[in-house]
C-alpha cells in the first residue's frame, strides 16, 4: 500500500523523534547512575540529631574552654574583643553550637559577641561545676540557684544543653541524684532543653550509657587516646553502647587537647576517626583562631559520609 507523503513525514517525524527522547532518557539515566554513585561527604555545619533528646546541633561545636579553669580557658586569656571577635566569627562561617561552662567563665562573652542573632539560631551548652576545687569560691548553691545565675549571665530564658561538669565516680548518679532532681524540675519549666554529664572515667561512661535521666554525655575521644579516659579500644565500646541507649554523644579532644594543631596528617586521622565511629554525633573542638575553624572544616569536608 502506497502511503502518501504527508503521512510518511508524520510519522518518520515520530520516529525520530522517540529515538532522541529515548537516547534523552537514556543520558539521564546514566548522568543520574553517576550522580548516586559520586561520593557524598560530611557537612561541619549540617544539623545532626542529639540522640534521642529531640535537639539538632550543628556537626562541629565550637568549644571554649580550652585549658580551661579557675573562670578562664585560652579563648578568655585572648582578651574579650578578641575572643568575641573568634565566637562571631564560629557563627558567621555556619557554627551554630557553643559549648560553655562556669569553669571557663565563658558565659559573659557570648551575648554581646553574637547580638543581633536570634536566639533560635543557635544552641548554647554549659556546665554546672559542682565538685570541690575548680572555681573560686567553695560554695556549691543548689542547681536551680546557679543555673538563674547562667540564664543571667547568657541573657537568654533557656539553655539548651546542660551538664554536670567531670564525673568519674562509678556511682555518680547516686551522688548526685539532688541535683539531677532539681534539673529535671527546670527542664519542666522550659529553663533546660535537655540533660547530661560530662564524662571523665570509663566508669562514668558506663554509668551514663545505663542512666535514664541522662539524654547526652561529652566524652574524649582520638584515634590516639590522648587526654582520654582510657584506650580507644576501650572507649569506644562504651560510645557505641550510649549510642545504642540513645543517648547524645559528644565527641571532645578530636585534635588532643592541641597537640595535634600542628601535625597534618594525624588530625586528619583524627577527623576521620570520629566521624567513621557512626556513634559520635558532634565533635566538640576549642579553637582559637578564625583559621582553626576554616581548617577543620575543610578537614571534616574530606570525609565520606561512608566512612
């Protein structure tokens, strides 16, 4: 049967025109098989979920108590234009979680440095130390007292992380159960987000991983148990059981307390390490320079999200 031409055109017009569709999809195809098979990496300023405790804070904290004690830590002995100057600029390069303490005295440095920001735009951490020694005066208030005095100090209504600074004994919850009581209490009146220790023994680990008052613990941890409560082979294990109990678990002392700050290769390690546990969900580093920042961010930035 003879077809005639217009109906030819029409339909070889068709064909073709499925070829291109067809190679068109197939191209896509493959542009998004290479795109799932591109490796991703980790963000530093991502949002990371707090364990169960309802929190996110960014992937990389910025901590401020380095060789901290007696009120003040390295950030501190920069003098306040300059340590406010480091806090201002954590947070306009994406760092949107400050860990505080009353140990560092770092709390009157944080309004004034990050005025203008909102308030829901960051997470603040502190610490109530509550052992002898550490602070100036020997008094220890309840903790409804000093944690009106840091709301005071933060000028803010609440914080959203609050700790008990350094336990190590095994029966710490027992000790402190008054203590955890009154906590509790202001975390009903919206004073306290949520609620943890800052560990520094095995045996408080362990302790913490079996607490249910606790929803998130600051642990040390490097690939070379340095200023660790002991061996990585023995820390971790306790990690991954906090983790389990769906506890928060930040990581502290990625870079050894600074005595990885000017060897390449093994903070690179250390980045790597942390991030590659799977039960470390924010490393905690005290920089001290608006260059630190950008150096361990590019070193977090190098780290698949596999790893």
């Amino acid at each position: 049967m003879k077809i005639k031409r217009r109906e030819f055109l029409k339909q070889s017009a068709i064909g073709v025109g499925g070829i291109i569709a067809g190679a068109q999809l197939a191209s896509a195809g493959e542009t998004n098989a290479a795109t799932a098979a591109a490796p991703q990496f980790h963000d530093p300023f991502t949002l990371v979920p707090l364990g169960k405790s309802g929190l996110k804070f960014t992937r990389v904290c910025m901590g401020t108590g380095s060789h901290g004690g007696k009120r003040e830590s390295n950030q501190t002995r920069k003098g306040r234009t300059a340590f406010q100057t480091l806090l201002r600029g954590a947070y306009d390069r994406g760092v949107r979680t400050f860990d505080l303490a009353d140990l560092y005295g770092t709390h009157t440095y944080l309004p004034p440095a990050l005025a203008g920001c909102p308030r829901d735009s960051y997470n603040l951490i502190s610490k109530i130390w509550w052992n002898r020694g550490g602070i100036p005066e020997p008094e220890r208030p309840a903790a409804d007292i000093v944690v009106d005095r840091f709301l005071k100090e933060l000028k803010t209504d609440h914080i959203d992380l609050l700790l008990l600074h350094c336990v190590t004994d095994a029966d710490w919850p027992a000790q402190l159960r008054p203590q955890m009581d009154i906590l509790t209490k202001l975390k009903t009146q919206g004073k306290i987000r949520a609620l943890g220790v800052s560990c520094h023994s095995l045996e408080a680990l362990e302790a913490a991983a079996a607490e249910p008052w606790v929803e998130s613990v600051h642990t040390r941890i490097n690939p070379y148990g340095m200023s660790m409560d002991g061996p990585p082979e023995s820390v971790v294990p306790l990690l991954q059981k906090l983790h389990t109990a769906g506890k928060g678990v930040i990581g502290m002392k990625i870079i050894g307390e600074g005595r990885l700050r000017n060897d390449d290769a093994r903070r690179d390690e250390s980045v790597r390490y942390a991030l590659g546990l799977g039960c470390v969900h924010i490393l905690n580093v005290g920089f001290e320079k608006p260059e630190e920042i950008d150096d361990f961010a590019t070193r977090v930035r190098k780290v698949p999200l596999t790893a």
